[in-house]
C-alpha cells in the first residue's frame, strides 16, 4: 500500500436508500466511468448491507449510470427483496420478515455476474493502480456467536483475528452483510456452496452500519499516519426529528411513543440504521486527530468529509419548517418510509429526496450537531461537503 495520502471511501447501509450514494459518487466521477476505474481512486473501501451492494457493482465494473438503472428498476429490486408468499400478512400485525433470504443471494450473483462469484480476496487484482492494491473490508454480524464479522480482501491485514475463516465470494459477502432481521429477511445468510457454515446477519446488527469507524481502526492497524488519512463516508439518509412541544409537531417532530413488548421490538428492529452508527463519524474524526474548534465562525472540518440527506425540519427565528422542495406528505412519507422500500412511488421519492440534497435544499449530516441540529463540526451542505472533499481530494 502507499505511503502517501491513504484515502478511504465509506459506504453506509440502508438498503434500496443506497440509490442516494450511487447519486452522490454522480457528482464526484463521470456517470459512465467503470466502476474499478472509481475504486482506483481508493486504497480502501468499507461497506455494509446496501453500501455493499454499490461498492460489489463497483467491482464488478458496473457505471454509476447502470448502478442508478438498477435500484430504480422494479425487477432489479425485485430480484433482490423477493417477498414471502404471506408478506402481506406480516404487513398487518406490522411484525415479521417480507423477504426471502435465499432468494436474495440468488439474485445478487445474478446482478453481479461474474465478478460476484469471484474470491473477495481476488477482486483487488481487478482494480488498476500505479501503486498499492483497492482492499475492501465487507461488515456482518454472527448470528449463533453474536459477534462483528469483518470480510476483508487482504487476508494478510494487521487488524486480521489469528481465526482467518475461508475467504467467501463477493457475492456471499455481500449477502451476508445485507440480510437485515426480524422485520426484513426469513433468516440468516448462509454460503451453501462453501465450507464456511456460519450463519450471518447484516453487518448493521453489530452497529456497523456505517463501517466508518471499521475501516479508520483497519488503516491505522496498517501503521497509516493520521493526518495522511482521508475518508469520505456516504450515508443513505437518516430522520432527525425534535422531540413534540408547544412549538413543534408532527410530522416535523416525533411524539414520544408508548412502551409496550411488540412496539419495542419493532424499533429495535429498525435501530440498526440509527445511532449508535451516526457517532461512529465523530468517533473516527477524533481518532484521526481532526479539529474539534475552529479560530473563525466556521464549523471546523478536516479530512473526513460526511456526505448524508437528513429527514429533518428547518429551524429560523420564524421557528420550524418544511425543507424546500418537499410537501408535508412527502416529509411524512419519508419519515415513515422503512430501508427495504420497493415501490416504484417510493424509489421517486427517495430520488427526488437525493436531488433536493445534491441542490441544497436538504439538509447534510454534519459530523457533529448542536442544539437545534446546528452544524458543530462538518458541513450542513451538501454542495460545501462536496467542495471540501474535492479540495483534499
């Protein structure tokens, strides 16, 4: 690997929302540019779930161009949440798996042919570069030990466990890391055709659905000096939402809900796209020594840039409002709109959601926010995000 600049692309879950990073990486690289020819740039990627599934069409030299014609594809998505025979009942008592596991690994090996039955381990040969290799770390959770799993290309790598497994397919990677639980897929992925018979669980199971923070420890365990580090993490949307009050309510703000045994399993099950994973950014900007303070009134940024929509409502001296662009429907929809959304009604949304962002009228994540969603330290824009990322780039 090279001893310069050490640059790290970091890619979210969030299932069919993954059309989000496809349209970020549209304004970085030409739509049309294959896919290996983008992961040159970068001597790392990190995935999960949704995010594995681009960075996987990456390698397999799909453009971003195909990649954006496969998520808003209805057959596309279809071939890969192919729905139980009773889904729709699940959908009515509102708990329950739609999807079919086995069918998902199916359909990814399809849409990934050849390369996704290729070796993880021998996707880096694929990528050309002048110096150094592309290495991928894919993240998953161990459904019977209950522990992280971390599918890496380079079998060599410092942060590697002495317990090396056999090195799955890109495709198997993938799937594991893309089987979400309880209210998504039947059951755990398995490799029928490998010698590995773990079962897996989706990577953001293990808080790691954004592997940001796995892949800063994986490029410091390679003895990478902090401030050569640079890191682009792309998210697929988050809801933030102030609590109900006086001056606030829904759909711009969240009514606290009651507990009950059936609701908090809901929730639980749909935690694993929310925090503790938006403070794996923070975390990552701290352990590569980036500024918490900045001299002027600017929020301080350094060199993790975080590209990533936010559901969230304005707030000015007037008090709180609708982001331009968007209806109060529409805000309702996408607040309520789970990861798995295969509609075609729903994917425009999501596309025009992305667009709204891309123009400024969608708030960006910031690293770290204060009261009233302020930006602390980042960038509150997409635009400023993108030129920040381009300058050290």
């Amino acid at each position: 690997m090279s001893e310069q600049t050490f640059k790290i692309l970091s890619l979210d879950g969030g299932g069919s929302w993954a059309l989000i990073q496809v349209r970020a990486l549209m304004s970085l690289f030409d739509a049309n540019m294959p896919g290996r020819e983008i992961l040159s740039n970068f001597d790392l990627v990190a995935a999960n779930s949704g995010g594995s599934i681009v960075a996987a069409g990456l390698a397999a030299n799909m453009t971003l161009t195909r990649m954006n014609s496969f998520f808003m594809d209805p057959d596309s998505r279809n071939s890969v949440f192919v729905e139980k025979w009773d889904a729709e009942l699940f959908r009515i008592f509102g708990l329950g798996p739609r999807y079919k596991t086995d069918a998902k690994l199916e359909g990814l090996r399809k849409a990934l042919a050849p390369t996704g039955d290729m070796k993880l381990g021998d996707i880096p040969a694929l990528i050309a570069r002048d110096s150094g290799a592309t290495h991928f770390i894919i993240t998953s959770f161990d459904y019977d030990r209950q522990r992280a799993v971390f599918f890496r290309s380079d079998s060599n790598s410092a942060a590697q466990s002495s317990a090396v497994s056999p090195m799955p397919t890109l495709g198997e990677a993938v799937h594991a890391s893309s089987t979400a639980p309880v209210n998504y897929f039947d059951k755990p992925a398995i490799f029928p055709d490998s010698e590995d018979r773990r079962r897996f669980w989706d990577g953001g199971t293990a808080g790691l659905n954004n592997p940001v923070l796995a892949a800063v420890t994986e490029a410091l365990a390679y003895g990478k000096p902090r401030e050569n580090i640079k890191v682009l993490t792309i998210g697929t949307g988050s809801v933030c939402l102030p609590l109900e009050n006086d001056d606030v309510h829904p759909p711009l703000a969240v009514s606290p809900a009651e507990t009950s045994t059936i609701g908090d399993i809901k929730k639980l099950s749909k935690t694993i796209v929310d925090d503790p994973p938006d403070a794996a950014t923070f975390i990552s900007h701290v352990a590569l020594g980036q500024p918490l303070s900045s001299v002027d009134s600017k929020p301080p940024c350094g060199n993790l840039v975080r590209l990533n929509p936010l559901i969230q409502p304005l707030k000015d001296a007037a008090g709180w409002s609708l982001p331009r662009g968007l209806t109060e429907s529409e805000f309702e929809n996408l607040v309520k709109m789970d990861m798995d959304a295969t509609e075609q009604d729903e994917i425009n949304l999501i596309a025009k959601f992305c667009d709204l962002w891309k123009g400024d009228d969608i708030p960006n994540q910031p690293i770290r926010s204060g009261q009233d969603f302020n930006c602390d330290i980042g960038h509150a824009r997409f635009s400023e995000a993108l030129a920040h990322w381009k300058s050290i780039f």
